[in-house]
C-alpha cells in the first residue's frame, strides 16, 4: 500500500490575523457606535452602528466568493476509510462526538492517516468500532477534511462491506485546526481599539452630558452692580423717585453645554450663591430667568423688605420635565425658544415657563414643587 502524509494548516497566518484585526475592530466600532448614540440620543449613531457592521458582513462574505466558487468547482472524492481506533466523548443524548482515527485509501492515490471528530448518533455507535471499513468523502485539495458518510450510495456501500483494508504506517494527523490564542487576542484587540476610537471621538458630547457647570469648561459666572429705581405718586400729584442699590449675577455656557444638562442648573446657581458671589447676602433673590445657555439672578438688597426667596429652594430635579411639558402640550409647532422666570411676587413662590416658536407661544406655570398649577395655550 502506498502511503503519504497529509499536513493540515497548523495556527493562523499573518493574513488570518489580519482579518481577525479588521473584524473585531469593525465589531468594536459598531457597538460603541450603537451604544453611545443611544446615550446620546443621536439617532445617525445608532443606525450606524448595525448598518457598518451589515456592510462588512456582505463584503467579507463577496470577497469570499471566487474562493468557495473555485472550491464548489471541485467535486469531492469519495474513498473506503478503516477505522484504526476511535474514542466516544461526552455529548449529548442523541448524538455524541467520536474522536476517529482512520487510514483512506482513496482509489489511485497514496492513502493516509487522518485524526478527526465527529458527531455520531447514538443508534449508530455500535456500527462504528475499530477495524470497520466506511465510506469517507472530502475535498480532493483539502484531504484533512474528511467527513464519514452517513447514507453512502448502494455502490460504496458493497464496497466497504466486501474490502479489506490494511492500516497506513505512521500515527494519524490530527485534521483539527489549531489556532491557539493568537487570533483570539488580535480579535479582541481589535475589538477594545475600536470601541475607544469611537468613545474617544466623542468623549466631549458623551462625557459633558453628566459634567457639572461648575466645572469651568464651557461656563462663564459673571456678577454685576446695578440699579434699580422706583417712583411713586403723592395725593399733591408729585412724584418722588427713590434708588436702592442691588445686585445680579449670570452664568453662560458655550456651544454644546445647557441648563437643562443633569446637575448644570443646580450647580450655576450654587456657583452663584456660595460666599455671596451675586452680592446682597448671597441668598436671597428677588427673580431668576432660565434659559437654554444663560443664567440670570437678580438679588435681593441686604436689609430690603422685599418678596425674595431663596434661589436653591428652585426644583432643579423637575426643571428639565417642565420644559418639555411646555414645549410638546402646549400646541406650538417648532418651539424654538424657552424661558423659565421664578419670582415671589404674589407671596408663594411661582414658576414660569414661556416657550415660543413658529406655533405662536404659550405658557406653563408651576409651584415651588414644580407641580404645575395653571397652563396658558397657544392660541
């Protein structure tokens, strides 16, 4: 009997790595991509995502074509195989996996030994022991993968049940590719350096939702002296004017930074408030206006008997609900701009809230608790 030795590929080429690299750095972008645009909102980002890792799916699987159409090209050979020894491992119920050693003796060509696994359904064990001959079929430029014929034709099948075959010197190969841990660390690197590559790009959107204002990247806190003055009429008709002294302080965001940001309301009053930053006794307030980017507090005068409240008493948490209830029950199409105006005029603390657009404008108003208590529609 004439014998060779088949040599599967063993371990993964540079070209292989590469391929894993490129694929897992594909995996990790479109995740990070789908993610982050969920936490940001962004819509694009998360079509993306799926959408980039679809498009490398069907270009892998395109520049894959000439390759499994020159294989399919190639009708498989089918040969008599002996089972020299063979080993059942732990599987399930029905089938089992059955390490197989086996000599082919394909017809005119020098047979070989091949180690291989295989799933075997347990009905079928007792027709595959060591010494049987079967029917084995694989591709004639890839010998290693051969497969047992389960349902070989009535031909092949006469023929295993008369020959008598003689196994091939040599210990068998195993056909098992081994890859080892390299292509599985190249695919993760792959993986870990494209989701930072994403997270990386957008780490100023993604990192300065949750940052607070007082922070000073994006924020300017500005406090000013002002003056207020006020008239009034005697029953002789004349009028007196007097003029107290008072205090406002601002706080402005840049591009890309709002109020409505978690914790950045909070944290401009705070920056506003603490020490006395606004003048008067850093407290009280007489009015504040909100809106998308700026701050404005107007203070109460020390020692002045005037409706003030306590800027931090607002409800920061409640803010942000406010505002989209102005904007979306309202009935203004497009609202472009918002406002909200607190103040103590009327003895309770009132909390107000304009928005404006295309639709015309309306309002909302709210109680220290952020409880809305009245609602101006467009008209």
């Amino acid at each position: 009997m004439t014998t060779t030795t088949v040599a599967p590929p063993t371990g993964a080429t540079p070209v292989d790595l590469a391929r894993g690299f490129l694929t897992g750095g594909v995996v990790g972008v479109s995740l990070a991509a789908f993610v982050v645009g969920c936490t940001l909102g962004k819509v694009p980002l998360i079509v993306a995502g799926p959408a980039l890792l679809a498009a490398y799916g069907l270009l892998f699987r395109l520049a894959g074509a000439p390759r499994r159409a020159r294989e399919g090209a190639l009708a498989p050979r089918t040969a008599l195989a002996l089972i020299d020894a063979l080993e059942v491992q732990k599987g399930e119920e029905t089938d089992v996996p059955v390490r197989f050693d086996l000599t082919v003796a394909p017809d005119r060509a020098p047979a070989f030994r091949i180690r291989i696994t295989q799933d075997v359904h347990v009905s079928e064990l007792r027709d595959h022991r060591a010494g049987a001959v079967l029917v084995v079929r694989y591709p004639p430029d890839r010998p290693w993968l051969v497969r047992i014929v389960k349902r070989p034709t009535p031909e092949w099948e006469e023929r295993a049940a008369g020959a008598v075959l003689e196994s091939a010197p040599g210990p068998a190969v195993a056909a098992d590719r081994q890859d080892g841990c390299a292509w599985s660390l190249v695919t993760l690197l792959g993986v870990l350096l494209g989701a930072a590559a994403v997270v990386l790009l957008l780490r100023a959107e993604l990192f300065g939702k949750d940052t607070d204002a007082s922070d000073g990247r994006s924020a300017s806190v500005t406090s000013s002296s002002t003056s207020t003055s006020t008239s009034t009429v005697t029953s002789t008709g004349t009028v007196t004017g007097a003029v107290t002294s008072s205090a406002s302080g601002t706080v402005s965001f840049g591009p890309g930074r709002s109020m409505l940001d978690r914790g950045a309301l909070r944290a401009a009053v705070e920056s506003l408030t603490a020490g006395g930053a606004g003048g008067g006794d850093g407290k009280s307030a007489l009015t504040v206006v909100v809106q998308e980017q700026l701050l404005t507090v107007v203070f109460s005068p020390a020692g002045a008997d005037a409706p003030a409240f306590d800027p931090r008493s607002l409800p920061f948490d409640r803010v942000p609900a406010l505002v989209e209830e102005a904007r979306t029950t309202l009935g203004v199409d497009s609202p472009q701009t918002w406002q909200l105006s607190a103040e103590r005029l009327t003895g309770a603390l009132t909390i107000r809230i304009s928005v404006a657009g295309a639709g015309g404008s309306a309002s909302l108003e709210a109680d220290g608790q952020g409880v809305v208590v009245r609602r101006s529609p467009a008209r």
